[in-house]
C-alpha cells in the first residue's frame, strides 16, 4: 500500500491542488445536503474488490460530495457555531496527517506534544489559573467537558469514601449547553437544572437552589457547571459568584467556555469572565472561535494531578515508559482517549506564524460584529432585537413571523447558495440567531442578509 507509484504521485498533486484551490477561496460556494439514494445515483457504489481509483474517486469527491456539504468557514454562515480556520492551521492539518505521530505518550509523541503545550500554555494563561494548572487538546467540547466532569466526581469520590457506589448529582442551569446532560447520562450522573430564564445562573441562584436540596441529594453533588458564553445567547455565567459558592461548599467549579473560551483573549469582553481563575476544571474549544480546524477542543485543570488519578491507563503493554528521553507529558494520562491525534499541532503553527495580537484582533472582530448586527436590527421596522448582542451572538425577531415563516426563510436562504442563518428560541420563541466566528464577513453580508427579511 506504501509503494510510491504514478497514481499515488497524480492523487497527491490532485489533492493539494484542491486544498490550495479551497484555502485561497474565501468565499466557496454554499452546498447543501441531498437525499442518500440521490447521491448513491449520482456517485454509485465507491466500495469495490478492486476499487475505483484515487483519480475517479477524488473526482466524484470535487465535483459531487463536497457540494452536499456547507463550508462553516462561509462568510454568511452565521448558524450554531460556525468556525474560520486559518489558512495556516489547515495547512498544518495536513502536514499533522502527513507526520503520522501518535499523540498518547511523550516516547512516541515528543516533538509534536512539545508543539501542542505551546499553545495551551496560552490558553492555560488566558484563564488567570494559578501556576501549575495546565491542560490537553481533546476532540471538542463534549470529550473536554465528560474528562473534566469524570476527573471532577473521582476527586469527590477520594474526599468522600463511602459515595463509592452513590449516584454522583451535578448542578448546571438551563441555559447549559446539552452535552453537560448526555455527557452525564455517560457517566450515569443525575443532573439538577437550576432554572434560569435568562439563560444566567449566578451564584445567590447557586447558593438557593444548593440550600433546597435534600441532605441526601446535597452530599452526591460533585460540581457545579458554570457556562462562559452560552450556546444560544452568548451569556456568561455570574463566575464570580459561583466560584465563591463553590469554594464555601467545596463542589469542584467547571466552566464551559466551547464557545465563549476564545473572548477570553479579547480585552473587551475579558472582564465578563472573572472568577475563572478559581475554576477547578474549564472547557475551551479552539475548533469554534480560535480558527482551528474540525476537530480541537480542550481542557484545562488547576491541579492536573488529578486529571491523571482519573485517566492514566494501566496495561502490560503500556508499561515501557523507562528512557529519559520518554519522560514527559502524556495527553493520554488527561483525557478519555488513548490513541489520539496531535489536535493542537495546527492550532500551535497558526498561532506561531501569526502571534497572539492577531487571535485578539479577530476575536475582537467577532464581537464587534455582532454589535453592528444589533445596530443595523434597531434600524430596522420590521425587525425587533430581543436583547443586547452578548459576545458575538444576536438575538432578534421579524415582526410578525411564525416559526414556519423563519423555517421557509431559512431554507430558502440556504437552497439559493445564498446564506446559513438558524432561527432559536427565546424564552420559548422564535428567534433569528446570529453568530460570528469570521473575520471576513463584512457590513454588506449583514445588510444582505437583513435585506432578505424586508
Ligand atoms: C457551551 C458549549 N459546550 C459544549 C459544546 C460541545 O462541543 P463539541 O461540539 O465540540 O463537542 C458546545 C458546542 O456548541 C458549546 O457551545
């Protein structure tokens, strides 16, 4: 399979040439899904004894498959959370593949693990953390977010040795994003949702609804789950406050900042997230607002010897582990995963090439955006902004629409090639839901895009 021949060399030129074509192109066009028996007509079967040929097969890639499929980083993506990853951090996403280095361990991994702690020494600095918290690139927010939350109820389990066998609760709001329930449903956890309209949990909420449970429900809580940006509304979290009513009480404090992690480099917005520094645990996924490619994600520890008591693998064969050369950081010994690919390592060389101040001026580009977007909706008639932009998420509505209206839009929108906007809800409404990752998008995207809802 390794032997270098002439179809090899032409599928090679075949691939860069679309990846270079891919990345130049700012604004690709807006695919969108067709029905699986259409695409098996159109391609066929692609699977056979003798296969199709990288030629054929690549072609029917290019020029079928990947029109089925929306580019996140389009600048009038503007649904769930879209991403822009550099052009840097996808090229280095090849040469990742191209390396073929395990991720596990330092004896196999050393110089691109070297790569991957890079980076995440800035991000670990843009918490405010105390000197020796560190952290491990992981698949994306929920893989961060079940590793921090098993680490989390081994730790409960140590301080408290007769909840060997108890069923572990965990307290989060409403407004947390739905992995915090599936990710507890994993780990067969009870979840307490502390109700909050406003998608806002804050630590007088907190201490209220700690105080109403039952003494047998208050001794299984093992952490509470604070959000740095919901999901829908971009709200963060009163982090402040929870993380003193987490300290008194002694529950571990996570945040999850998947979306909202980037702002943390944004000194506009820096402020809306003290009280992280006390986290015990926090997710931030470079794969949504730090422009890496699918898929990155991360968590950072405060005292990451504990991430290591909950996921150090034991195993004859593991064992090895005796060269100098090989002592070092295990990204296996942090996480859920054994065998893992380096996903910090594109995220490093963005970072490396362009320097921290331009992160910043892009995340900071986001926000602003976002608040054009809410201006340019205050103008509007027909349209009613719903609440203040938070981050890089507006929130509005068309006058008058049902939510059939903004499903009819939203399709048409997309079927045209034209622009991915979702609508949400509000308070149990609907909504249209604006959110900025690209730089790139422009004034004239926003206005175009409002144009279509006269
Ligand atoms: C706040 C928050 N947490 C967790 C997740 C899940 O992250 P992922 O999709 O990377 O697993 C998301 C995804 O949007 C999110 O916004």
């Amino acid at each position: 399979m390794h032997t270098i021949d002439i179809e090899l060399v032409e599928m090679t030129l075949d691939v860069m040439k679309y990846a270079i074509d891919r990345i130049s192109n700012v604004t690709p066009d807006l695919g969108s899904p067709k029905k699986e028996e259409e695409l098996l007509r159109i391609v066929g079967e692609t699977i056979t004894p003798e296969g199709i040929g990288g030629e054929n097969a690549f072609q029917l890639f290019r020029d079928v498959l990947v029109k089925a499929t929306v580019p996140i980083d389009h600048p009038r993506h503007l649904a769930f959370v879209p991403a822009a990853p550099t052009r840097a951090a996808i090229m280095f996403d090849l040469v990742t593949s191209a390396s073929s280095i395990h991720g596990a361990y330092w004896m196999e991994g050393a110089g691109g693990i070297f790569c991957e702690n890079q980076a995440m020494k800035w991000l670990v600095s843009l918490t405010g953390l105390p000197e020796g918290a560190f952290g491990v690139f992981t698949s994306g927010g929920t893989a961060a977010n079940l590793s921090a939350l098993v680490t989390a109820r081994q730790e409960w389990r140590e301080q408290h040795p007769g909840n060997d066998h108890t069923r572990a609760l965990l307290i989060t709001s409403t407004g947390a994003h739905s992995s915090i329930k599936s990710m507890a449903k994993v780990m067969d956890a009870d979840v307490h949702l502390v109700n909050s309209e406003d998608e806002f949990l804050s630590g007088d909420q907190l201490r209220s609804a700690l105080r109403e449970l039952s003494e047998s429900d208050r001794n299984r809580v093992f952490a509470v789950v604070a959000t740095g940006g919901t999901t829908n509304a971009g709200i963060i979290d009163d982090l402040r406050g929870i993380a003193g009513v987490c300290e008194n009480e002694k529950i571990w404090f996570h945040v999850d900042c998947a979306y909202g992690g980037g702002a943390l480099a944004a000194k506009s917005v820096r402020h809306l997230f003290n009280g992280i520094e006390k986290a015990d645990s926090i997710t931030i996924d470079p794969h949504k607002w730090l422009f890496s490619p699918y898929d990155c994600g991360a968590v950072i520890y405060k005292d990451l010897e504990l991430a290591r008591k909950a996921h150090s693998q034991k195993g004859a064969y593991l064992e090895i582990f005796k060269d100098e050369g090989a002592q070092g950081f295990n990204p296996a010994d942090y996480q859920i995963q054994l065998t893992r690919r380096l996903r910090g390592m594109p995220l490093w060389f963005s970072l490396a090439m362009h320097g921290t101040n331009k992160y910043r001026k892009a995340i900071e580009r986001g926000i602003k955006l976002a608040k054009i977007a809410a201006d340019k909706v205050k103008e509007k008639e027909n349209l009613e902004l719903i609440r203040p932009a938070s981050l890089s998420v507006v929130l509005f509505k068309r006058k008058g629409w049902t939510f059939e209206d903004y499903r009819d839009w939203t399709y048409k929108n997309h079927n045209s090639g034209f622009a991915l906007v979702t609508p949400s809800l509000w308070k149990g409404e609907s909504v249209i839901r604006f959110c900025f990752i690209n730089p790139d998008t422009t004034k004239g995207d926003i206005d175009a895009i409002l144009d279509t809802l006269d």
